[in-house]
C-alpha cells in the first residue's frame, strides 16, 4: 500500500500496487517476508502530510515476520527467523547524542515507512543492526503492535520517572497505552486513565486500572507521574493540574495540536513537562525481554493489507480497541 501525495486519510489516499521482486538485500541488510504489521498514528501523521515523509512511500514501521534473505557481513541472522522492525531505520552512528547512548535524537536518524519504504507491504528490507527478534512465543500478529507502541510506551514511562507503587496518570488510551499500562501494573503502579472514549475506558479497568474517566474529571489523588498520548495539546494543562508537586509529565507525541496557555501556578512546584522522542535499541531490547517475562499482551484488531485505509481512518476516529494490525496472508 504505497503513498504517492498526502491527503486526508478520508480520501483513501494508499493505493494497493504490485511492486517488482525486491532487489537482493544490500551488504548489512536483511529482506523481510512481512506477515503482519501495526498500524500506529505516526502513519496517519505521515498520510495526512502532518509529518513530512519522501514521497512515494510505502508506510508502516511495526512491521513482523520471517527473514528471507540476508545480505553480506550480516551475522546472527537466518532466512527463517522471526524477526521485528520498528520506526528509527538507522542513525549516523558518530554525533555526539549517538555517541552519548542517545541516538533517538540523533540529526541524521532516517525513519522506517518515512524514509524507507516500511511494512505496509508483502516483502521489506531492513539493516540488519536495526531488526529484533521477536520475543519467545509470540507470533507476528501479536508482537507487530510492541514494535513501536510498546516500545514508545515504556519510553513514556522511563521518561515519566514513575517509581514501582507510584500514582500514574494516561491521557488517551490507544495502541500504546493499552501496553503500557501493562508494564506499569507489572511495577504495581496505581493507574489512573482519562480518555474520552466509554468503551476505552471499560478496556482500561478490565486491564486494572484504579480508576477511569474524561479528562477533565477528577480521579481523587494526585498524581506522582503522567503521560499523554493523544495528540491533543489541550490534554498538557489538564495533565500537569493533576501533578503532585515534583511529578513529570512525559508528552508521547510526534506532531500534536498547540498546547494553549496557562498559570505558571499549573507548573509550579518542580512540575516538569519532558516531550517523548523516538527510542534506543537499548529501549527496544529491554521492552522485549520485558514483554516476554510479563507477558505483555496486544489487544489486536485485524485488517486484511488491502484495507489499510480503513485500519487508518478507524485509528483516526478512536474506534479501535486496542491496536489495529494489517495481515498479509
């Protein structure tokens, strides 16, 4: 399903195409069969031209599946293995964020279904020192969605520095919430959800939450730390009002409406509000290993690869429950 021109995704503007075989995978590159791949609201921002993307493009960096074939100088690797690619595609290696263990923020990072053509597709190449195996026992359906909302959720929470016990708040409760909030329950977090959604709200007690309700409700505790994934700038003052003092807010968003202004007395008491960027392998590695011991579990819904509009325009509405996942066969 390759992007040609950004549109609203009400448009349909993916169109299903018949691509030539692959070229055999270059020297530390890996050819990927994808067999299923998440569908997450960066693809959505990139469809709808909100963040920039090399034009065409074939979306999707939540991609799972086998190997089938490796390209030289690639060790470890064998055609077969289950393997998964998330957004970050490659960085230089060599600046000082890279060189400092912080290579999500690295200038030069090129993005996969961005700037490489990603797993909104039957076949896909990957380097090779940006695939992970997948976690034992999970199949590609239900590790595609921990590729990048998983991993971004666990981010959210490191950046968030909520303690194991500690009072945590999430505004929206998507793809990546809804993993979160496992890992934060692994840390015997009391979890407070807000979300606008009643169904979405019904998923998060049943998942254990304490308490759920709309954004503007009051949950009756403050919070130690809190993270927003809805785009939705509005959400950052409601977010930071329910801080206790010293409490931080982490702020998942690539691309989101203007956050509007409010009193200093919102921030005040060593509040701080830490926007959420990409992610490490490191981050990657350890959300996997994380995800096996849990386990940590998607809620999938599945859409065959030729309705990946439709997957989009649901993830855009808010009707999925859980993650939406396109399947190649």
């Amino acid at each position: 399903m390759r992007l040609e021109r950004a549109a609203p995704i009400e448009e349909r503007p993916l169109r299903l195409f018949d691509a030539p075989e692959p070229v055999p995978p270059g020297p530390g590159e890996v050819e990927i069969e994808v067999e299923a791949c998440g569908v997450c609201r960066t693809d959505l921002h990139i469809v709808e031209g909100e963040v920039p993307a090399r034009l065409p493009v074939v979306p999707g960096h939540q991609a799972a599946g086998q190997v089938a074939r490796v390209g030289a100088g690639v060790g470890g690797l064998a055609p077969g293995e289950l393997v998964g690619v998330g957004w970050l595609a490659a960085t230089c290696g060599t600046c000082p964020f890279c060189l400092s263990g912080r290579e999500n923020l690295c200038e030069s990072a090129l993005f996969t279904g961005r700037d490489r053509d990603g797993g909104f597709a039957e076949r896909m190449i990957a380097r090779a020192d940006w695939i992970y195996p997948l976690p034992a026992g999970f199949s590609p359906r239900e590790a595609a969605p921990l590729l990048c909302a998983g991993i971004i959720g666990y981010r959210s929470l490191r950046v968030s520095e909520i303690a194991p016990g500690g009072r945590l708040g999430l505004f929206g409760f998507g793809a990546s919430a809804h993993l979160a909030i496992q890992v934060a329950r692994d840390w015997r977090c009391r979890v407070f959800v807000f979300t606008r959604e009643e169904r979405h709200r019904e998923l998060a007690l049943r998942m254990g939450a304490e308490w759920a309700g709309a954004a503007g409700d009051d949950p009756g505790t403050a919070l130690d730390a809190a993270v927003t994934f809805a785009p939705a700038g509005e959400l950052v003052p409601l977010a930071l009002s329910r801080l206790s003092r010293g409490g931080t807010l982490a702020v998942n968003a690539i691309h989101m409406s203007p956050i509007p202004g409010f009193p200093y007395a919102t921030l005040y008491g060593e509040r701080a509000v830490r926007s959420v960027m990409n992610y490490t392998r490191r981050d990657a590695e350890e959300f996997l290993e994380l995800a096996a011991s849990i386990p940590v579990r998607a809620s999938v819904e599945p859409f065959p690869l030729e309705e990946a509009n439709e997957a989009l325009l649901r993830v855009k509405r808010g009707e999925v429950r859980g993650a939406a996942v396109l399947l190649t066969r």
